[in-house]
C-alpha cells in the first residue's frame, strides 16, 4: 500500500506502470495471511476471547492512530503495557477520535492543493503501515492492550527521516571556502 501512496505522491495518479507492484502485494498477501494464521493458531488469539464488533473496530482504530500520534510528538509516560480502552459504540465521546482521524485525512486533501501531496501521502502511508495494529486483527497483545507505543517504530520511520534530515540542515555549521 506505501509504494502505491509514493507512486502517487511523485506521479499524482496510478497508471499501468504501477501494475510492476503486482508482485509485492502478492507476497505481501500472502505473508499476511500466514501471520494471521499463526496469530490464530500457534500463538493463540482463537482462544482469546476479544468479541470485538466492527464498530468497536473502528473505534479502536480511531484511538489507537491518536495514542500514537500523541506518542510521536511527545514521547512521555512511556510504557510496554497501557490501560486497554473501553470501546463503547453508544457513547458519542468515542467517536472523536474516528472523527478527528478523518478530519486530519480532509484537511491534509484540502491543503495539498497549496503545500503539495506530501504531506497527505506521509499520513496515509503512516496509516497503512500501522493497519494490522489498528484492530484490523486480532493480536495475541491485545489480551494485555489495545495500543504500544513500539507497534508504531517502523510506521514513523519517516517522521524520524524526516526530523534528522531538518536537524542536519539546522545543524550543520557553514563550510568555509578557500
């Protein structure tokens, strides 16, 4: 899905050209269908009893994308385990962060006509590499939490690129010429 987003962040569309990618998403789909396997069966999430819906689903999707992101711009209270939410449907507090993960989506849209398509392919390529912690699945982790800020290392390796890349710019003291 991320080389999709960057073929379309440098080209501005999908052609035939991106029909090479085939092969990644085969091997892709196919690695994640055994992964999912083995979550099931080898490690043991058909015994776990979660019973999540699909509106908790997305709710858990919403919460998580905000826990991490909160995680990213500032990285305090750090722990390996969280308190699990309490995804309820009914209460209309909880659809915030859905909500808030849809708007940030619309406004990146809405701002790449004037700061480009970066932006917005950096946020939709963050969500795609987060997918299978977002609740898609069952997880043998989320018998303990439904988040971890270490489910989303290699999701913001971007962010990290990209901060490193400003500092050394920020950084680096001027050559002298002669």
């Amino acid at each position: 899905m991320a080389l999709l987003i960057v073929a379309w962040w440098k080209r501005g569309r999908l052609d035939r050209r991106d029909a090479s990618l085939a092969p990644f998403f085969a091997a892709s789909l196919v690695f994640a269908l055994l992964t999912i396997h083995l979550e099931r069966e080898n490690v043991g999430v058909a015994r776990l009893a979660l019973g999540f819906d699909p509106l908790q689903r997305v709710l858990l999707a919403g919460h998580a994308l905000a826990f991490y992101a909160g995680k990213l711009v500032l990285p305090i209270g750090l722990s390996f385990v969280y308190p699990r939410e309490r995804l309820d449907p009914a209460a209309l507090a909880s659809w915030m962060f859905p909500l808030g993960a849809v708007v940030a989506a619309v406004a990146l849209l809405a701002l790449a006509r004037r700061a480009g398509r970066g932006p917005l392919a950096a946020y939709l390529t963050w969500i795609a590499l987060l997918a299978p912690m977002l609740g898609c699945f069952d997880l043998w982790y989320f018998r303990y939490s439904l988040v971890s800020d270490h489910f989303q290392y290699h999701a913001s390796a971007w962010r990290r690129s990209r901060s490193s890349g400003w500092a050394s710019l920020v950084c680096t003291p001027p050559s002298i010429a002669g």
